[in-house]
C-alpha cells in the first residue's frame, strides 16, 4: 500500500487548480485544507472548488483517471500518482432542499459565493487561490479563525437542519481547534440536540471516533456534555449521581497519549457500564466486532491488573497474554497517573511481559486429542479438563505430559466436575 506525502498530495492538488485555470474555469482549493493551511497545519487532504461542471472534469483528467461517484452532486475524484493519492474536485454548486436531514434532494451548479453559503461553518467556508496566495471569503471565517470562533454559515438551525451530523462536527472542530462555539450556533446545537438520532449509526460513530482519538478528546467529551448531544449519542456517562465518575473518567482520558478508539471508550465509559454494557454501545454504534471485543474486553479486564504481584501465575497470564494487554496497561497506567501517582501493578506486569514468549505463554501439555487417545469421552467436560489442567501447568503442579495425564485420571475421578457418571 503506498504512502500519501503531504508535499506531493499538495503539489497535485496545485496542479489540478493549474489545470482547471489553464482551460478557463475559476478554481480554488476549498474547505478544510484552507482552514488548515490559516491554521499552519498541514491538510490531511485537499478539495478543489471549481466552475468546471463534471463532465468537463472528466474529459480534462481523462476517463481512467476520473471517478464520478458523487457526480450527482457534483463531484468527480481526480487520481494522483501513488504518493499524492486522490482530489476530490466539486463543481460550485447551490443545494436544494435536505429532507432526511443528509442530503440534498439536488444541486444546482453556481457561483463560488453561492457555493461558500452552503457549507457548514464560516471556517469551512473560505477558498485558497493556491497560485497567487489569495485567501477568498464570502462568510467572514477569516474572522473567526482569528477570534478562534466556531459559527455556522447563516442560520444556524438551517444549517444544523440540513444535516444534522453537523450538530457532532461542531463539536469536533471547536475541541479539535480549541475554539469558542458562537453563542447562537451553541444554543441552536442544545435546542436541536436530540434530532442527531435521524443520523446513521455508523456516521454517529465516525465523529465519535474522531473525536475521542484526538488531542482534544477531553473538551469534546465536556462539549458533548454541556450541549445535550451528549444525552442522545453517550447516555453512559451522563447517569445520574454520572458527575463525579465522569470527571474522574475524564482525568483517565487526558492522560492517556494517543489512544486507540476502543481505549479511549473503555476510559470514558469503563466506570459507568460492565463488560455488556460496553458491547451494547459499540452495537448501537454499529462498530466492527474487532473494536466491539476489545471495548468490551478492556471494560471487563479494568481491574484484572489489581494485585498483580499476588495473583497466582495461572490467573495473570492469561491476561498478561492477551491481545489488547498493552491498551489494558495504558488504561491501568493512566488511573493511577489521575490519582497522582504511578501503578505498581503495571509496573510489574512490564517486567513479566519482558520474559521470553515461550516462558510466559509455553505450549499446553495436552490437547483435546490427547484427551480422545486417554480414553475421555468428547463432550463439555474436554473444556473443563484442559482448563484445569492448564492452570495446574502454569503454577507448576504438572511438569510434563505424563504427569498432566494423571491429574486427568484424578479429575475425572471426581464426580463434581460432572465428568463421569
């Protein structure tokens, strides 16, 4: 898989306004990497606006080098070589009227100022003529990149009622930016917080997960709070008697560097819900089931890590070896560091995990074949006899195949397991 560079990502992204200019269609980057590039950071991708209608993209880049995916919204994607990847180039265009609270029903193609008017907040609104430097802005976001604002474009309830996943983006950008929502915007986002439920699942959880990834996780989830959006997308950690736990959860979250979704979900909700809990969320969400086990995993393990030292050997391991036991040290590591202090649990476990793998996690003694050629009927008891037999081998009782044979014979002497009749 090739790697997207920054520098070659903008040097096409330039070409491609060059291109479009050269044929006589006014053509800015547009959006987010202006935003970005105001901000002195470097865009993650690059959008060209332009008076080119889509066919007319098409036949400029070539058909082979075009895709027309969202060409009914005006939109064709534009192919770079391999470490520019692709522009997504959009024809400037007024919407008609949203009705799922998703799309609009159509678009008409129009002017740049018509096309900055559709968007969703003013610091998403300004063009960048890439060429001569020239920042374009027919919504006042300059403005509010220097006063650090967040405003939506006109109305606020009619751009939130275009589409509703814009009620989460606000939030997303003003604790990504570290940015004041404008008053109006915020009020139109508390009264219209409970129609982000008309938005898809998997949407939801998109800006979720975004948010909660990222340096300004704590604020999103204090905005997310303070907003009501909070009430309707993460009833979690706003129960009742929730305000004490959640600020406790908070302090977990902004020490932990860089999370992974599912850390950063386990800390924020870990304390309110039990391992079902946690797995119900990620369902609501429609998360995959890689993110869903390891959510509901770390939840359920939150406090597997207590005692370490003292743990018999067979009880710890099983944990020590487990895929997600590195998050689950993160997460053990942060709660003390919220507490002031360092985790001597976690500690410890480091330096267990430091022993070769094939001393912390050695081969079983035997397996389910092994229990077929000594004479145990297959059945239920199989995962009960290896089980048993795996803990006695980690404490060290059994040493050897042999000797774990015999402590079969044993337990299957007892009636309790319910091996034998």
């Amino acid at each position: 898989m090739s790697v997207v560079l920054p520098e070659s990502q903008r040097r096409f992204a330039l070409s491609v306004v060059e291109t479009l200019r050269r044929k006589g269609f006014e053509s800015y980057w547009a959006g987010g990497c202006v935003r970005d590039e105001l901000l002195g950071r470097t865009p993650h991708d690059y959008d060209v606006a332009t008076a080119a209608t889509p066919e007319v993209v098409r036949d400029l880049f070539g058909r082979r080098r075009t895709l027309a995916i969202g060409a009914a919204f005006g939109v064709v994607t534009v192919l770079g070589p391999r470490d520019a990847g692709p522009i997504e180039v959009a024809t400037f265009r007024k919407d008609a009227t949203y009705r799922d609270g998703r799309h609009p029903e159509g678009v008409t193609f129009s002017s740049a100022e018509e096309d900055a008017q559709r968007r969703d907040f003013t610091i998403n609104g300004l063009f960048l003529d890439p060429v001569a430097g020239e920042v374009i802005d027919f919504v006042g976001g300059r403005a509010d990149l220097d006063a650090r604002l967040l405003r939506a474009i006109g109305r606020p309830k009619e751009r939130f009622g275009e589409d509703k996943l814009r009620l989460l983006r606000a939030v997303r950008f003003a604790a990504e930016f570290d940015f004041a929502i404008e008053p109006e915007t915020r009020a139109a986002i508390q009264l219209m917080a409970r129609q982000i439920d008309v938005v898809s699942a998997e949407r939801i959880a998109g800006e979720m997960c975004r948010m909660l990834v990222g340096p300004g996780r704590v604020r999103a989830a204090r905005l997310l709070v303070d907003t009501s959006l909070a009430r309707a997308v993460l009833p979690e950690i706003v129960a009742e008697d929730s305000s004490e736990r959640l600020e406790r959860a908070l302090a977990v979250l902004e020490r932990l560097d860089a999370p992974s979704f599912p850390l950063a979900l386990a800390a924020l909700v870990g304390r309110g819900v039990d391992a079902p809990g946690a797995e119900r969320l990620c369902r609501r969400w429609r998360l995959s089931n890689r993110i869903t086990d390891r959510t509901a995993w770390l939840v359920a393990q939150q406090d597997a890590l207590a005692g370490a030292v003292d743990q018999p050997w067979s009880v710890l391991q099983r944990v020590l070896v487990s895929p997600g036991i590195e998050a689950l040290l993160r997460l053990v590591e942060a709660r003390a560091a919220a507490d002031g202090g360092v985790s001597e649990d976690a500690a410890y476990c480091r330096q267990v995990l430091a022993r070769p793998r094939d001393e912390l996690d050695p081969p079983p003694l035997v397996s389910g074949d092994d229990l077929a050629r000594h004479g145990i009927p297959p059945g239920p008891a199989y995962a009960r006899l290896l089980e048993r037999v795996r803990a006695a081998q980690l404490d060290g009782q059994v040493q050897s195949r042999d000797e774990a044979l015999g402590l079969v014979d044993r337990l299957t002497e007892d009636k309790g397991l319910g091996i034998r009749d």
